[in-house]
C-alpha cells in the first residue's frame, strides 16, 4: 500500500498510524490493521531509532489492539518524553486513560493539547467526547455547540450532540443529530448508519430500525460494505435484545476490535453492567 524509504523511520511510524486508521475505520480488518501497523512500528525501532511518532503508534497498538494497559502507557510517556507536543500521543494517551476511568489525568492532558494547539478542531472535539465519558454532559453538549458553529461540515459535531441526547434521553434529538453526522460523512459512514438505526429504534420507529438493519446487513452480506460485530452489539441494545447484544460482543472480543476499550465508560451499554457476561468480558480486558 505504501512505498517507503526505509531510511526514514518517522515515515514507517507514519504509515503504522495509517494501518491503524484504516483498521479503524472498516476499510481493513482489525487483525490485518494490527500486524501490518506493527511490522511498521518494528521497521521504525529496529534501525535504532528513538522517535516520538515510533513510540506512539506501538503504545497505540498496546492500548488498541493488545489490551496491555501497562506497556501502553510507558509508551505514551516514552514518545512525549521525546516530543512533549506531539498532539497523536498526547491525544491517544488521554483517551487510554480515560478508559481506564482515570478522567482527571485525561482531561489534563487534553487541556494541555488544547493550549499547544488552540487553532484545533479535532483536539476540541476529542476533549468532548472525554467529558461525554465522564459523564459531564452539560459541558460535552458545550464542546459540541461549538464545533456545530466554527466546523459545521464536520460529522463530529454532530456525532457527539447526538451521543449526548441519547444520554440525556432525548432520542428524537439524537436522531435528528445522528441523521446529520451520517450525512455530512458521507460514503464513509457505516459506523454512523448503525448508530442511526439504534436512534431509530430508541426513538420508537423499530419496525423501520429493523427495516434499515436488514438493508445494511444485506450490503454488508455483498460485501458492498463492512459491519463489525460490535456494531450488530449496540444496535441489539438498541433494541433491547440483551442475549444477542452479549452475542456480539463476544464475537467482537474475539475479533480484538479496539472499540471494546471504551465500555467500562460508555453509557450506550449501561443496560448490559448488570450482566454477568459482560462483566466477565471486562475482567478478560483487565477492564474491572
């Protein structure tokens, strides 16, 4: 995919972070994103280099893919030893954090970023989606008021209004918004078309949820379009089928697919805590 001067290794570290991207956002499998970012990273560090980007994308694969809380966060804190601005680790290592509900070190770091980076869209839009986990969705709301306003054709704006609506219990709100982050992203938005189809249903329009779920399910079956098991998970909790729900996401843990990072924080599943299987999922991500 990429042709690389391998004299270069910020440019492997580079390209290990595009795997990653890639991995996602479903156009590669979450296995192949792995290894190939990591074949990469190994490209980077084994010339002898000591980059910051290097260092960064490994504690990206640790925290993402290996689930090794402990090997990510050395990295995180290697690769800003080496380059304290360098926004992808300040911004990834918040997240890790916040993960593992260490919220008020995440926030730290991310108003950190912010001061060293005031101009930045995405480094606001990530410190809303921080408060939106911690629950502070007042002030999550007031992150996303304010993308809506300076970056309004960008999908996250809308995306984290409407998480926040769900949240609050507004469901047709969340709809309107969710609708509007899946338009404004385009062809590129499958995960957003599965969150409005779990909109749809919360909002009490399950015959047309269901209506839209086999339709994305059939592209999917085509191979028009990728549909990982964690999204078949939310969309279950949508609709209130816990077994299947609990279903998917034990296909996802097999899968290793690096959202399964934000459940001990995310509110959409808060249905499931009580659930001994998906506790037991948890323990297994060293989550509880």
């Amino acid at each position: 995919v990429f042709e690389i001067d391998p004299g270069h290794p910020a440019a492997h570290a580079a390209a290990a972070r595009a795997y990653l991207r890639l991995g996602g956002t479903n156009v590669l499998a979450h296995n192949d994103a792995r290894l190939s970012a990591l074949a990469e990273v190994r490209k980077a560090l084994d010339g002898g280099a000591d980059i910051a980007e290097a260092h960064a994308a490994l504690a990206d694969i640790k925290f993402l893919y290996d689930w090794d809380w402990r090997g990510a966060e050395r990295e995180y804190r290697r690769s800003l030893d080496l380059n304290p601005g360098f926004i992808p680790a300040r911004k990834t290592f918040a997240q890790m954090l916040a993960t593992r509900g260490r919220f008020d070190e995440a926030l730290a770091i991310s108003e950190e970023t912010r001061r060293i980076d005031p101009q930045s869209i995405d480094a606001l839009i990530s410190h809303g989606m921080l408060l939106y986990y911690r629950r502070d969705f007042e002030a999550a709301n007031g992150v996303a008021e304010r993308v809506l306003a300076e970056a309004p054709a960008n999908p996250a704006g809308s995306l984290l209004a409407a998480r926040v609506a769900e949240a609050e219990g507004r469901f047709s709100d969340g709809l309107a918004l969710m609708q509007q982050a899946w338009r404004l992203a385009g062809d590129g938005g499958v995960n957003l078309r599965v969150l409005v189809i779990r909109l749809q249903a919360l909002s009490g329009d399950v015959d047309g949820a269901r209506a839209a779920l086999t339709e994305l399910e059939q592209a999917a079956g085509s191979g028009a379009v990728r549909l990982h098991a964690r999204d078949r998970a939310l969309v279950a909790v949508g609709f209130g089928e816990t077994a299947d729900a609990l279903d998917a996401f034990d296909v996802a843990f097999s899968e290793r697919d690096p959202a399964l990072v934000w459940l001990t924080v995310d509110p959409r599943v808060d249905a499931l805590r009580s659930e001994p299987r998906f506790r037991a999922m948890l323990q297994k991500l060293s989550l509880e």
